[in-house]
C-alpha cells in the first residue's frame, strides 16, 4: 500500500428518487442498494466501499430527506440528518430533469451546519439538453456555497471516472478499513431482504405503496451447497395480502423468481426461495414492529 494512502466516508444526500442508489451500484459494480422508480426506497444507510490502488472510498447512500408522515419516515430523516455529521465529504444529488425544488432548499439548510465539503453532483444529465444544464448549475450556485459542481449520468457512467478523482483529491490520508474485496458493511441477510422487496416495488407498481417489508426466517447450506432461504413479506392490509400473492400465487411467484435471479448472483450458489406474505397493521408507526424488522433508531 503506497504511504500516502487516501480513504474516507463520503455521504450520498439528495431529495427522494434522485438516482442515489444508482449511483451507488455503478460506482461499486454490483447491485447493493435497492433501485425503484418509486421515492424513498432506501431506508437504511447502505456502505459500499470502492477500493483502488491508492484509496479507498466508503459510501453511505441515506435516506431521501423528506418531510415524515410516519415513525418509519422520522427513522428515515434521522439517518439522513446524523450522517452528515459523521463523513469526510459529502455529495449533494440532485435531478437535473426535475430542476430546482423545496426540497432542496430543505437539504441546503441542513448543510449550512456542515464543515466537511460538500460538491453539488447533477445527476440524470442524459434527460436534458446542455443548453438548460448552465442555467440549472447557475441557480444552486448562488444558493450555496459548494466545493464543486459536477454534472453526471449515474446510469450511463458518463463523468463518473471524473467524480471519483475530484473526491479522491479531497480524501485525508488514512487506512484501507476494508478488504479490498468487501463492497459492503451490510450482511448478506440484509441484502437479500433488500433484493426481495426491490422486486416487490418493481412488480406490483402502484398497487402496494411501501407499506411493505421483508424479513429472513432462515437461511441454510445444504449438502447439495444449494442455498435455502425462507423469507416473509409484511404488508398493513389484508387487500394488499391479496395483491402481493396474486392469483393463483402468480404474483408472489413473480417476485421470488425475479428476486431469485439477483441472489444467485449475489451469493454464487443456486438458492431455492421461499416466500410467504403476512399482515401487520399499521407496522411502521409501531416502535416494536419497526425495531424486530431492523429499524433501530437507537443506533444513529
């Protein structure tokens, strides 16, 4: 390992649906945070770590900063808001085809607080046409100070490479904190919770908001090194129940055969999934509910 060495924690912060988590997966080259076209998909911070020859970058994708309508929201914001205070930089996501909004002056406040630096990251730059990225950048420059502004396409990879290099430059000199093949701090149970319920989103649209989560009974090994996985999909209502196993179990078949195809991926492994749906109402307002399905607020 060369002497002068960089690493640091980076914070990934921006309005719902901003394109963070995309961000994430193409920077660490595999799926560990869930994507959706839905907002406020990610619920706990996912570290994922890139490591080069002379750095190492750990990434925390938080929460989307919202305005909470539940306990489960208050969690969420929490996360976003205690991160801020604990990485050497931090990015600021925004969409550049969506534009200037309250929520980002939302966020702007909270990071007058900030002493790290923090860069302006322009995201979805694919969906605009140059001519209105100049005026865009323009306008949240006079709104804040920022380190730098960088224009990006998570999805594309287009300045990705550049991005990486301008936060390399502002790292401070420090250990390799992780193996260099570890892209994540999260077990794989959560992970595969994760895969799971990304393919709940996907699959069932507008039909089942994200009242839904998803919790590993069992996972094991057996002697064929198949892997089982037994999982259960906690929704707030019976309708809901009905929507999510389908007819005739079509649906949650859908679910466990696409989310199959990403945790044999993840784990290398052929993996026999087993899903069952329940009903827990009103779950993400219940301080006990939330703590069993991994919602630990004590912990941030």
């Amino acid at each position: 390992m060369e002497n002068n060495y960089k690493s640091g924690f980076i914070a990934i912060i921006g309005r719902p649906n901003v394109g963070k988590s995309t961000f994430m997966n193409k920077v660490i080259g595999q799926k560990i945070a869930i994507m959706s076209d839905k907002p406020q998909t990610t619920r706990n911070k996912i570290q994922g770590v890139l490591t080069q020859s002379d750095a190492q970058f750990i990434f925390i994708d938080t929460p989307g900063i919202h305005k909470p309508k539940h306990r489960l929201g208050d969690f969420m914001v929490k996360i976003a808001e205690n991160t801020l205070n604990e990485v050497d930089a931090v990015l600021f996501m925004i969409n550049a085809d969506e534009g200037y909004g309250r929520g980002d002056q939302f966020i702007m406040d909270r990071l007058e607080r900030v002493k790290s630096p923090v860069f302006l990251v322009v995201n979805k730059i694919d969906l605009v046409h140059p001519d209105k990225l100049l005026p865009l950048i323009e306008l949240y420059k006079e709104k804040y100070d920022f380190e730098e502004i960088i224009p990006i396409s998570a999805l594309q990879g287009n300045n990705v490479t550049h991005l990486l290099e301008v936060l390399k430059n502002h790292l401070p000199e420090g250990p390799q904190f992780y193996p260099a093949d570890q892209v994540t701090d999260h077990p794989e149970r959560f992970i595969i919770s994760e895969l799971i319920r990304e393919k709940v989103l996907h699959l069932t649209r507008e039909e089942v908001p994200h009242s839904i989560a998803v919790v590993i009974e069992n996972i094991e090994k057996r002697e064929s090194n198949a892997i089982f996985i037994q999982a259960v999909i906690v929704t707030e209502r019976k309708s809901q129940k009905g929507i999510l196993i389908g007819k005739q179990g079509s649906m949650l078949k859908n679910i466990g055969k696409e989310a199959r195809k990403d945790i044999e991926a993840l784990l290398g492994s052929k993996v026999y999934l087993e899903l069952w749906v329940k009903v827990q109402k009103d779950w993400r307002n219940k301080q006990s509910q939330l703590f069993e399905y991994g919602f630990r607020q004590d912990e941030y």
